[in-house]
C-alpha cells in the first residue's frame, strides 16, 4: 500500500499564476482534505472532500478551490498565486480512521 | 471557534526521563482531540485521539495523553523518554467530531538528549 502520495513534491510558481496540486488517497479511503502549512505555524485546515462534494471548508478565500474524481483522488487549485500562498500543502486521506498524511507539496511563489 | 494552544514552542528533555508536552483546546460540544507527530522530510503521523470515555488515551510507540475536560487540557506524556522521539508535535481539535477536519496548534518541538 502505496499511502498517500501527492505530487508534485516540490514547485516554484510566480506572483499571480495559477497552481494545481494532486493527491491520490490511501487504498480503501474516501474522503480527502487539504491543509496549509506556513513555515513554523501548524497545518490550517483547507477543505475536505466527501463523495466528489466539498463538505467543509475553513478560512480561506475563494481562490483556493478544489475537486475530488470518482476514483477518490483530489486536486487543489489555487489561483492569483500570492507571496503568502508559500507553503507546505498535505493532503489527507481517512474512510471512519484517524487521517493519514501524504509527504506534502512544496509551493514556493516568487 | 474550535482552537487548540500549545504554549511551548520548546520542550527539552534528557533520555530516559518522563516527557510532557501541553495542549489546551477552546471547543463546545464534544470534541474529537488529537495528537500527531512530524519528522523533518516527511508527513505528519497519528499518535492517538479521545473521543470520549477514559481520560487516559494510549497511542502509538508507547505515547499516552490524558483528557482533562476541567482544565480544558490534552497533555502529551510518555514515561521514557527515547533520542528518536525528538521531533515537532502538533496537538489538533476536530470541530465536527470527525478523523480529518482537523485544526492544529502551532507545534512543540520536542528535543531527547542523551
């Protein structure tokens, strides 16, 4: 069982581009959510995922989006990429289990 | 709103003794109440969550925390401390009582020396 696994694993992009990150769940599971994580600050809560619907959503703007496919793997969209938006960005997946984490994206926006 | 604290960024301890690492949450309703823990270069991995019933949760790679719904509290422990725990821990409360809505504290980092 391959976990989580995201890509890219690292990506540079510039000031007012638009940016896709991918996620392919743990076997078995069905609901994924994403988080940001800031250097030195703890994970902030995206979105979460459910039956290709998002269900929850945290305290983001709109120019974060995202969508899940029937095979349960996710897509994050952030679009008018800000300085701000530098970050590590995990996804999660868990089916009626704690979470599990993929390794994470690396966006850096110049 | 649904928080967490961690009011130490540090936490240093010497091999072989008793660790613990605090969280405090602000939650209404009950909360889910988890622990995870983060290696340089590689995801985040569970240790434990209360859900409800004994205080006394036990995790993963012999970590326990112990909820305290009077102090608010979901303190870290284990009782010996090894080098290879040294690492960032990140407490998080679920709002919706669910495994993966979670918001998180801001992280100890947790420092064994030999």
């Amino acid at each position: 069982d391959a976990g989580v696994t995201q890509s890219p694993t690292h990506l540079i992009k510039t000031r007012g581009q638009q940016v896709t990150l991918r996620c392919s769940p743990k076997s078995g599971h069905d609901t994924v959510s994403w988080y940001q994580q800031a250097l030195g600050q703890g994970p902030q809560f995206i979105f979460q995922y459910y039956e290709e619907e998002e269900r929850q959503r945290g305290n983001f703007p709109d120019r974060f989006s995202g969508h899940q496919f029937p095979n349960y793997s996710s897509e994050l969209n952030v679009n008018a990429l800000l300085l701000g938006d530098s970050a590590l960005y995990l996804c999660a997946s868990s089916r009626f289990t704690e979470a599990f984490f993929g390794q994470g994206t690396r966006l850096t926006v110049v | 709103a649904q928080s967490v604290a961690q009011p130490e960024d540090q936490v240093n301890v010497a091999e072989g003794n008793p660790l613990t690492v605090k969280c405090t949450y602000s939650v209404s309703g009950n909360p889910y109440l988890f622990w995870y823990v983060q290696y340089p270069n590689r995801g985040l991995q569970f240790l434990l969550k209360y859900i409800t019933g004994d205080n006394l949760v036990k995790g993963s790679y012999g970590f326990e925390a112990e909820f305290n719904k009077s102090q608010t509290s979901f303190h870290l422990k284990k009782p010996s401390a090894l080098v290879s725990d040294s690492a960032l821990y990140f407490c998080a409360v679920s709002p919706l009582g669910t495994d993966n809505d979670m918001r998180f504290g801001a992280g100890t980092r947790l420092t064994v020396k030999p």
